[in-house]
C-alpha cells in the first residue's frame, strides 16, 4: 500500500481535474492496545473480504458528488504500526466526500473485515 502512489494513479483518471475538489484518506493502522481495555496488542490476525469490500466501494460511489473510491487492505499477521487499510475518497465538495469516508468506513468495517487481536501474555 502506497498512498502517493495510489494518489497519483488516481489523479491520472480521465474526468479527475474536472470533478474532484477533495480527497479524503484514512489509512489504518494497527495500534498497541486493545480499543475496548487498552490491553497491550502484539500482533493481529486480519481477513478481509475483498470482493465485498470491492461491492462496497461500487455502492458508494453512486453517492452525490462521489468521482472514484480506492479501497486496499491488508490480509494476515500484522504488528503495531502496521498499515491495515488503505481508503481514499475523491468527489466534488466536502459534505459530499466526508459524509461517504465515514459511511464507506462504518460499512468495511462492520461487513467485510474480520479482526482477531493478539494480546501480551
């Protein structure tokens, strides 16, 4: 996962200079501590779904002002620091683009990531 790489791919879309006026990213991470008890994490065990993630990001795009949506993820055994998830969002104005990261973000999460934490012992 390469954000500036995967930016600068989109840029070159045909349509982008003249739809675009913002692009939301939010890269995941995997953090040190459990969300729910801040228990140290060494590692987790990550499975997406990516042709339901793909599905996802198609639905979503059909949202107003949305241009393209670009979704990778990581599968495996990661470590603290790790990038999991990779989203970007490009569409006309920023209602638009914040509302459909948040909403594209709730929905992966919740319908095509499985997360297992390892804790320290």
């Amino acid at each position: 996962m390469d954000i500036n790489k995967t930016l600068a791919e989109l840029k070159k879309e045909p349509g982008f200079a003249d739809q675009v006026g913002m692009v939301l990213i939010h890269n995941g991470v995997v953090r040190g501590f459990s969300r729910n008890d801040h228990k140290a994490v060494t590692s987790i065990t990550v499975e997406p779904d990516m042709d339901k993630i793909h599905a996802i990001c198609r639905e979503k795009e059909k949202q107003p002002g949305i241009f393209r949506i670009v979704a990778q993820c990581k599968s495996g055994m990661l470590k603290p620091g790790d990038d999991v998830m990779l989203l970007i969002v490009a569409g006309d104005i920023r209602e638009h683009v914040k509302h459909t990261l948040a909403d594209l973000l709730d929905t992966i999460k919740s319908e095509a990531v499985f997360k297992q934490e390892v804790y320290m012992e």
